[in-house]
C-alpha cells in the first residue's frame, strides 16, 4: 500500500522559515518523481515545487529563490525548506507522487495535506 506521511509546517511570522516533510512508503523512492502542492482558501490547488528522482527541481515563480526541495533517499523523505515566507504562502500543503506533475489525478498517492500559516 503506497502511503505518504507529512510533517512540520505549522505557524510562523513573515520573514521566518518552516520546513515539511514526506514521507513514502510502498513504492521504491528513487523511482518517482514527487511534488508539493498547496491549495489556499478560496483558490485552486498549484503545484509549488517538485523534485524528480534524476535531481531535477521545479520551483513555481513564487517560491523560487526562497523555497527549497531535498531529497533524502536513504529515509524515502522529501523535505521542503521555507525560507523567508511571506503571508501568501498560507496554505494547506500536500505531496504526492503524481502520475502527472502538472495535472495531478485524485488516485495519485497524496499526503493527508498539512497546515501553513504566516501572519505579518
């Protein structure tokens, strides 16, 4: 059974930084590429960063320069680092191992999603 486990977020002020983590089981990490997803009240789910098992990395406009992917393949986790959030990076998080990164199904394996919240 393919399983993903997030940790971390949680609340931090404008400036600060959060990390999160995934893990997965059930399916051979190095495999797969794996992407974080962030979905904001009243807005639609985007795609903020992704890593892809030959090192490659995404990062969306928003986060680039400030967010960080790493993939820590001997514990199956990938970790996003948040540096310098801003208030609009308030989000519930997710990973998943998309089937397609950019139009990501509901069957895919998903995390239980996490909660970020940034306040000035």
């Amino acid at each position: 059974q393919v399983q993903l486990v997030e940790s971390g977020g949680g609340s931090e002020e404008a400036g600060g930084s959060l990390s999160l983590s995934c893990v997965l089981s059930g399916r051979p990490f190095t495999l797969y590429a794996m992407g974080w997803y962030r979905q904001a009240s009243g807005k639609e789910r985007e795609l903020v960063a992704a890593s892809s098992n030959i090192g490659t990395r995404y990062y969306a406009d928003s986060v680039k320069g400030r967010f960080t992917i790493i993939r820590d393949e001997s514990k199956n986790t990938q970790h996003l680092r948040m540096n310098n959030l801003r208030p609009e990076d308030t989000a519930m998080y997710y990973c998943a191992v998309p089937s397609d990164l950019w139009t990501p199904s509901p069957s895919d394996p998903w995390g239980q999603g996490i909660r970020v919240v940034v306040s000035l």
